[in-house]
C-alpha cells in the first residue's frame, strides 16, 4: 500500500492505472490524441492537397471554402478537447485530493505512537478530508473516521488504529470508485467525441471534395467559353455569341462580349464593302493604264494583270494565281521578264524588250518597283511583292533610230566637205602656188583648226551612231600598251605643244600584252590625254602610264588640273554632258564613246577626282 501511495504522490494520474491495470481512466483521453494526429494527418493531406490545387486560378475561391472548413473542424474539435481536458481535471481534482490526504493519515497513522506531532498531522489532514466530500456515503465514513480518531488515547492501541485504518480504506475505495465510474463516463463520451469528430470530418472531406472538383468546373466552364469566343473573334468569326444565363457574374461579361461581336461584325461588313470597292476602284484605274502591269507575290505567285499585260504578254485571265516560273515555261515573254526581275543582271544594263504588238515592232522598257508595307501594330516594314511595270518606248525608239540616222547621213555628207576644205588648205600652204603674206597664212591655220575640230566631232557622232545601231565592230589583236600609250602621245604632241603642257610616261619594265581593238582603245587614250591638256593649266605635267594587276592590265591618265566635282563622276560617262561652268567647248560625247568603247572589249572606266587636286582617268582590260 505504501509503495502505490507513493507512486501516486510522484505520478499523480498514472496510480490509477498501477493500481488496477485493467481499468484506464484516460483511455478516452489517449484515444482522443489519437483521434486527433489522424485528424491531423488528414488536415496535412488536405492541406497539400489544396497548395497543389491552388496553382490553377481557376479553383481559388473553391480553396478558400475548403478552408474555411478545415477551420470550423478545428476549432470543434479544439472545443471538444477544451471540454475532455476539463472534464478529465475534475475527474483527477477532487478524488485525488481524498486519495491524497488517506494516504496523509495513514503515513500519520503509523507514527502516532512515537511522534506527538503526527496526532496533529492527522486531524488536519481529517479536517482537509471533511471539506472535501464529494461522493456518495464519503460524508458517513468521514464521520465515521471522526469518532474513531476522537477515539484515541493518550495510549494507542491497536484495535483504535484497526478501525481509523478501515475507515480509510473505506474513503479511499469509495473515491475509487467514483475515479471508476467517471472515467468509464469520461470514456464513453470520448468515444462520441471521436464519432462525431470522424463524422464531421467526412462531412468536411465530402464538401471540401466537391468544392474542389464541382466548384473550379463551375468557374472554369464560363471561362473556357469566354477563351473559345475569344478565339473563334481572333479567327474573324464575328457570329460567335456567348450565353451565360443564369450567372449573374458572367452575364454583364457576355452581354459586353456580344455586343462587342455584333460591332466587329457590322463593321467587317461595312470594311468589307468599302475594300471591294477600292478594290474594284483600283482595278478600274489599273485595266485603264495603257502600260502593261504586272502583280507578283513574294512567292512569285501572279496577284493581278491588266488587260494591256494580257494583250501583251498573250495570256488569258486564268494565269491570276498560278506560279509566275510555272507559267513563264510556256511563254517567251514572261520567261525573260522573270528571269530579268529575279537574275543579277543590273537595271541599266537591261535591254529593251522588243514585242511585236498592234501590228508593228514595239519596244517596252521593263521597271521593277519592289513593294513594302508597315503592318498595323508593327514598326518594321514587310516585303509584300513585285510590281513590274513595261513601259512603252517605241515612240522613243523610233525618235532616237530616226536621229541616229540623221546623224549618220549628216555625218556622212560633211565629211566630202571638210575633206575638200583640208584638200585646198593644203594646197594654200604650198609654196609653188604662191606665198601668202602672215594674215592669209594666220587665216589658213584659222580654217585649219576648224576644219580638224569639225572633222573630230563628225567622227565622234560616225562613232556614236555606229553603237546606237549596233554595228560597233573589233578588230582585237595582242598588242602592248606601250604601243597605245606612244600613239595618243603622239597624236596630241601639237596640242601639248599650244598649252605648254609636258606630258610624262610612268611605264612598268614587265607588263603583259592585252588583245584589243588597237585603233579604238588608242582613240581612248588620246580623248583622255586631250581633255586633260584642255583642263590644265599651263606649263603643268600630265602623266600616263599603265599599271599591272593579277588578270588586268590599267591604263590610266592624270593631270593635275582643277579637277571634277564628286557629284559629276557618274554624269561625265552619259552622252552630251558637260560639267557645269566648263570653258572648254566638246561635243559631249567623247568620254560616253570612250565607255562604250571600253566595255565592248570587257573592261571598265573610271575616275577618281577632287576638286583643286586634278582627275585620274583609269582604264582597265582584261590581260
């Protein structure tokens, strides 16, 4: 007995259970716990549950719920806990407390013969006990207990402390049997607790259940169908129509996104009007051009032709669509346009395309315009396709044959004259028909230079025609550029002569020969050396010479005279230009004969100039 009294003093509630194994007054608590770590469990599975929910927007409000929920069960089951945890303290208070002070008077019991202090011990502790009374026939025995403790003498015998200690016994199998009783109470209303608990919580799982999987369909469902409008808008079907009938949030949404829909139908209607008959318009305006017109896609797919195009390139409407390569395969004319429009051949160099068209020969120059457009909403430009235009130069052509055979006529006819002039200036300057006096010999030289001058611009335009009309022909044979250096030299000796001018030779020991026309690049070379005696100033030296390169060979010619202004290099090579504010009086045609001169054998002419510092004329040819 004493060791379990002990016990009970250190462990407080677990005597209960070392006292009587059989009998467990926490068993409802401990199940409770129990009850609760699966709850706990089941929240935290929960809990994860919904985190791996929440990253879809669509079930937030849905989440929301379900935890509101799982925060109703908990503070239930904190309530009920509140009460178990209340209800096992008063369980344990009371009867403890008579167990406790039992175990007090018998510990005084024992030494109430050896010690005077125990006697007093004893009556305090019965004293505790009297206030203490709280079950049923407890107040008896403790009455009882009374008597006998105020039974006994100075000299305690054993029968006086028999009956204090049944008394005791008494008490303390009575409050065990109220520990009994309610803790089989305390039990069974853990057990019901805890059914409750299971019960609410499927409760909570069920709704929480539906509201994650019911509740998120509900929200999703109007906004899939919001997405698929949206979708079936941005594929220009302007009859969709959204019905959300019966949910007030989305109702103003469909209502907006109707009649949105219903705007960009009416206005792709009214759009659409307005772009046919721009369309219409244009091709109105296109059919009404006397120049045929060609559309082409970037993929060369053939967007549009007019009737003149039609008429011209003999096609029928039913090529509009079709591949401009698949159909240029059986058609001569578009094959070239086609190959002009995508080949490397440069837009200068192209020749005109000579169409038998309206019963007679025309000509028709082809113009390539590529066309780009800004896309609303971007900033770069987008290459859309070709426009090719043919523009009719048979008027020109016949124009430009008509003044290259008058000048071919004309060119011919006055060199009988001025061949008959030279003649009889020659025979005036021979002594043996007479010695003329100094003015009739300055008036001889007079004709002289005039007849020379007039005799070198008809053989410029004879030069000139004869490219125009094509009938430019070579003689090449392999010749060294000294030897075409020397001629120009020479032939403008005279001339350098007049001006003061020195001409210098800059000549590599080690050049290769080149196979040209000798007489016309010489021509060449002598129109150079005579512009830049004509453009320098006097006693200045002029250089030519000729330099060596991998596959070339360049003659070339430099003074250092005032030189040509960057804007003219180009413009100097055209026929009839001059630059503006030039004394020196020419016909315009010398360095465009030179050019054309040059190509013909394969090579190029250049310049490079600068104001102040004097011009290089440059002559390259294949070596």
């Amino acid at each position: 007995m004493e060791t379990i009294l002990e016990v009970c003093r250190e462990q407080k509630v677990s005597f209960v259970c070392i006292a009587r194994p059989e009998f467990s007054p926490v068993k409802g608590i401990l199940g409770f716990w129990k009850l609760t770590g699966r709850l706990s469990r089941m929240n935290i599975d929960l809990f994860n549950f919904i985190v791996g929910y929440e990253d879809t927007e669509e079930a937030y409000i849905g989440n929301r719920r379900s935890v509101r929920m799982i925060l109703l069960l908990g503070v239930l089951s904190t309530s009920y806990v509140r009460q178990l945890s209340q209800a096992t303290k008063t369980i344990l208070a009371d009867n403890y407390a008579s167990l406790e002070y039992a175990a007090d008077m018998l510990r005084s019991l024992n030494d109430i013969g050896e010690d005077s202090v125990s006697r007093h011990d004893l009556r305090q502790s019965l004293a505790m006990q009297q206030r203490n009374i709280t079950e049923i026939n407890e107040k008896e025995i403790t009455s009882s207990l009374e008597r006998h403790v105020a039974a006994l003498s100075d000299s305690v015998t054993e029968q006086e402390l028999q009956l204090v200690r049944e008394d005791l016994l008494r008490i303390m199998e009575v409050n065990m049997a109220a520990i009994r009783a309610k803790s089989a109470g305390v039990e069974e209303r853990a057990d019901q607790v805890m059914w409750w608990l299971i019960v609410i919580a499927a409760l909570c799982a069920v709704i929480a259940g539906v509201f994650l999987v019911w509740f998120p369909k509900v929200i999703v469902r109007p906004i899939d169908e919001l997405k698929k409008g949206i979708t079936e808008i941005a594929n220009h079907n302007y009859d969709q129509r959204l019905d959300f009938s019966g949910n007030r949030e989305f109702e103003s949404v469909a209502e907006s996104f109707n009649d949105m829909a219903a705007r960009l139908d009416e206005y792709r209607r009214s759009s659409l009007d307005d772009l046919m008959m721009a369309k219409k318009r244009i091709e109105a305006i296109v059919n009404s051009l006397h120049e045929p017109i060609v559309g082409l896609g970037p993929d060369r797919t053939i967007l549009f032709m007019n009737r003149e195009a039609l008429s011209v390139l003999n096609l029928t409407d039913d090529v509009v669509g079709r591949n401009a390569t698949d159909v240029a395969l059986s058609n001569d004319l578009l094959r070239r346009l086609v190959r002009e429009l995508y080949g490397d051949a440069k837009p200068e160099s192209r020749e005109p395309l000579k169409i038998y068209a309206d019963n007679k020969e025309s000509y028709f120059q082809m113009e390539n315009v590529p066309l780009y457009i800004t896309p609303i909403g971007k900033t770069e430009r987008e290459f859309i396709g070709n426009l090719i235009i043919l523009n009719n130069i048979t008027r020109y052509k016949e124009l430009d044959s008509a003044k290259t055979n008058f000048i071919s006529t004309v060119s011919h006819e006055m060199k009988t004259p001025i061949s008959s002039i030279m003649m009889s200036l020659q025979l005036l300057n021979d002594d043996r028909l007479g010695t003329l006096n100094g003015e009739q010999k300055q008036l001889v030289e007079s004709i002289k230079d005039s007849s020379d001058r007039l005799l070198e611009i008809t053989g410029e335009l004879l030069n000139m025609t004869q490219i125009e009309t094509g009938k430019l022909k070579l003689h090449p044979k392999i010749t060294k550029p000294i030897e075409l250096i020397d001629y120009a030299i020479k032939s403008t000796r005279v001339l350098a002569e007049r001006f003061c001018c020195f001409v210098e030779v800059d000549y590599p020991e080690k050049i290769s020969k080149i196979f040209v026309d000798s007489e016309k690049i010489a021509w060449v070379i002598t129109n150079l050396l005579s512009n830049a005696i004509h453009h320098s100033p006097e006693r200045s030296r002029i250089i030519v010479g000729a330099v060596q390169h991998d596959k070339a060979v360049e003659i070339y010619v430099q003074d250092f005279g005032r030189g040509i202004d960057p804007r003219y290099h180009k413009s100097i090579f055209e026929r009839y230009f001059r630059v503006p504010g030039t004394k020196v009086q020419g016909s315009g045609l010398g360095l465009a004969i030179s050019k054309e001169f040059v190509e013909a054998h394969g090579g190029t002419i250049s310049v490079e100039s600068e104001i102040g510092k004097g011009s290089r004329f440059s002559i390259m040819l294949p070596a």
